[in-house]
C-alpha cells in the first residue's frame, strides 16, 4: 500500500502547500512589531516636574452663535447685526477686552460669518475663536 501524490506513478506534485509560508510570515510579523515597539528610536529625558495648572476659561467670553438661516444669537437671545454691534461696542467700553467665541452652522453663509467678524473687529474686540467640534 503505498502513498500516491498524483494520478500516475510518473507525475509529480501539482499543488504547493501554503500554510508553512503563512506560518513563517504571521512570525516575523510579531517578531518585526515587537523589535519595532521595543526599538523605538526616542531621545531619553528626564522632563522636569512643574506646579503648573490647566488655564480656565476667561469669565469673559461672549458666545456668539449664528445659524444655517443667518440668525445671529447672543448666548440664546437672537438679535440683529446693528444690536450686535451695540452690544459690542459695550463691551469693549468695558475695558476688560473679552474673548469672541463664534459659533456657526457649517450650512450658513459665509457673509454673515465676515459681516459679525467686521463688528467685532470695528468694536475694538481683537480676541475671536472659531468654536467647532
């Protein structure tokens, strides 16, 4: 009884046999992501140790939003662009030079982003932050 590997006595293996080969690669895979972690090529330092604290938001921030129809809201209150721009010159006449955080809907216009950017700079106010997400 003998092992027979093709139809006939004179033919020869017609298939290779991969599961060795995907063996020996699944192998070097973990070998070359272990060294690769282990030999990560950084400087060694040894950083100082500070007191320093996470800076808090100024109690001076405006929130100013304005939505995919243009409506411009101070906080939640909607309000026009001449209010606006009241409202601003108010608060620079504070003195105190708050932050703008500008929100607006990725749908509205771009106009009404620059007309409220034109307000806040003609009022003095130099702090403005696009709030995103």
């Amino acid at each position: 009884m003998a092992f027979e590997l093709g139809d006939n006595d004179n033919g020869g293996m017609n298939e290779i046999n991969l599961i060795p080969l995907i063996d020996i690669m699944l192998v070097l895979m973990i070998i070359f992501l272990v060294t690769a972690t282990v030999l990560n090529p950084t400087v060694p330092l040894d950083l100082p140790k500070t007191s320093a604290e996470v800076n808090e938001m100024p109690p001076d921030v405006l929130q100013i939003s304005i939505d995919a129809d243009g409506q411009i809201f101070w906080d939640k209150t909607p309000m026009s662009l001449e209010e606006l721009e009241t409202r601003f010159v108010q608060e620079a006449a504070k003195g105190k030079d708050p932050q703008v955080h500008l929100r607006a809907d990725k749908e509205g216009k771009y106009d009404m982003v620059a007309q409220v950017l034109a307000t806040a700079s003609g009022a003095g106010l130099t702090k403005i932050a696009f709030v995103n997400e």
